[in-house]
C-alpha cells in the first residue's frame, strides 16, 4: 500500500443518522452538537475523513432531501438555487445558461461526471476549499446564502460566509438551504479555470461579472479568484471598471489589478509567479467575455 503499513485509508468510526427534512436535520444538529457534519454528496466530506484530516462523531445523510432542497427557480429579479442542487442540474439548467452562464462555463470544468451527479452546490460551498470554483462563481455573481437555524433564515453574501479556508458562517446548528443570484439589467458573466488535467483543482481560476448602464459604461461589476489565496473577491479589480467603458485596456488594468491583488504560493501546480500571471490572464479573459454577453442582453 501507498505510504506504508501504516497509512490511513479509513474513516475513524462514526455514528450515522438520516434526515428526513430540513426540521429533522436542523433537530439532529442541535440534539448532537458540535462533533456532527453534514453528509450531502459526501465527494469533500468522505476523502477528507479516510485521510482523518476530519473526525466527526456524528454524520446526518441529508441526501433524501434533494426533492426538498433540488431546484433551480426563477423568482422576481434573481434565480434560487436549492443547497442540494447537484452540479449536473447546474450545468444542464437552460435558465442558467441563459441569464447567468457563469455557472454553465465553471460546472464545464469541476471533476468529472461522477462527482457531478453525485455532488452539490450546497456541499461545494460549505466546504470551502480555498481552490473551489462554485465560491468564486458565487462571489463574482454577488450571491446571497440563505442559512437556516432555530431562528428562522439569514442571508449573507460570500464575503461574510466565506471565512477562510474550510470555514464558513454556517454555525454548528444551521443548514445553507439556499442560494440567491441576483439578475440585474444588461449583465453578463463568465468564468475561466487553467488545470493540470480535465476535471483537477484549479492551477488558478477567475470569474467575472458586469452590468452597463444606457450609456455603456460599468454600472457594476464582480470578480472573484480561487486556488491564489488572499480573499475571493477582488475589489482592486472591481475598482478599475466601475464608471468606465468597458474597453480592452480598461479590462487589461482590470486583469493586472487582479494579479497584483492575489497571494499564490508555489506548489505542485506551479511557481507562485506562474499563478499570478495566469490569474490576470483569465480575469482578463473572464471579464471579456462577460461584457460580450452583456452587450448581447442591451441588443433590442
């Protein structure tokens, strides 16, 4: 065996309860405390607990609650999208290709079609890797996340849920159930990923999103980066579109923006140079593409 007779390929023993809906689950949290995880997907949670670089003493299934917590709905001025939503739900959703095809251009790039049957969005973004590609897309888009606890529902946006690597603002006791994406007027978004093969964590990612005025000009605009530390969002890039037409050597300064603002380290993946030059490659790209598309929904 890989790593000798000593390596560690299964989980320390756990106990197992099923949700049967969000009160159940909620219930279960609070009744076992602190040492429980949530089992969705399980494709973060699962490696992570062979490895034991996590030990919960409790598991609670909330795959029966995919019904529940499955869905991609348009409501008023944004789309909600179900925690449970599986990342091949995202990637064939018309909706979202259509109003915000940010998520069609990263679900194209995140593991393989096993994962993306199995995985979920909720699960994504509650397990925060630092390398995650739905957190960046959630971040560029200004998403909102609805937790739910014993005392109703909060919505927080990416940078108050995101605290760091592997944390989040979930308390011990509440479920993410929902995420919120607003649609605003003459907006586009695209996201743009460099990996080592199909399907691998992120060398460096960027996504982007812009809104125009009448005028054309920068109403609003988001972009987020993974796998080059820092924060998620960068608002040095975001800082040099706003109020300017969207031209190539205004996006470019966008692009140097993000790379100036981001933090890589050297790894496996490569020098923490490399990572910032291709980080301001793709926001550039990213951004791009984005204003094509915004352009496209300002045609009459």
């Amino acid at each position: 065996m890989a790593g000798g007779k000593d390596a560690v390929q299964v989980p320390a023993p756990f106990e197992y309860e099923r949700a049967t809906s969000v009160e159940h689950a909620l219930g279960l949290l609070r009744e076992l405390g602190p040492e429980a995880r949530i089992l969705a997907g399980g494709h973060s949670l699962l490696p992570m607990m062979k490895l034991r670089l996590a030990t919960p003493a409790y598991l609670i299934d909330i795959d029966g609650l995919a019904d529940e917590l499955g869905y991609v709905r348009a409501a008023g001025h944004e789309i909600r999208l179900g925690a449970m939503t599986r990342h091949r739900a995202l990637l064939e959703s018309p909706l979202l290709a259509h109003r915000v095809a940010i998520f069609t251009d990263a679900e194209r790039v995140i593991a393989d079609p096993v994962v993306r049957n199995r995985g979920t969005i909720g699960g994504a973004l509650c397990q925060a890797d630092p390398a995650e590609d739905l957190s960046a897309v959630c971040a560029a888009i200004g998403a909102g996340m609805v937790i739910r606890g014993r005392d109703g529902e909060r919505v927080v946006g990416m940078a108050a849920f995101h605290r760091g690597p592997y944390r989040t603002a979930v308390d011990d006791d509440e479920l993410l159930v929902e995420i919120r994406v607003p649609l605003p007027d003459r907006a586009g978004s695209a996201y743009e990923k460099v990996d080592r093969r199909v399907g691998d964590w992120a060398v460096a990612a960027a996504g982007a999103s812009v809104s125009l005025d009448e005028a054309g000009r920068v109403a609003d605009a988001g972009v987020a980066l993974a796998a080059v530390g820092s924060g998620i969002s960068c608002a040095e890039a975001r800082a040099e579109l706003i109020g300017h037409e969207p031209s190539e050597e205004r996006l470019r300064r966008a692009g140097s923006a993000a790379a100036a603002a981001c933090a890589p380290v050297s790894d496996q993946r490569g020098s923490a140079e490399y990572k910032r030059h291709v980080a301001g490659v793709l926001t550039t790209r990213a951004l791009t593409r984005a204003v094509g598309r915004a352009c496209a929904t300002a045609e009459p």
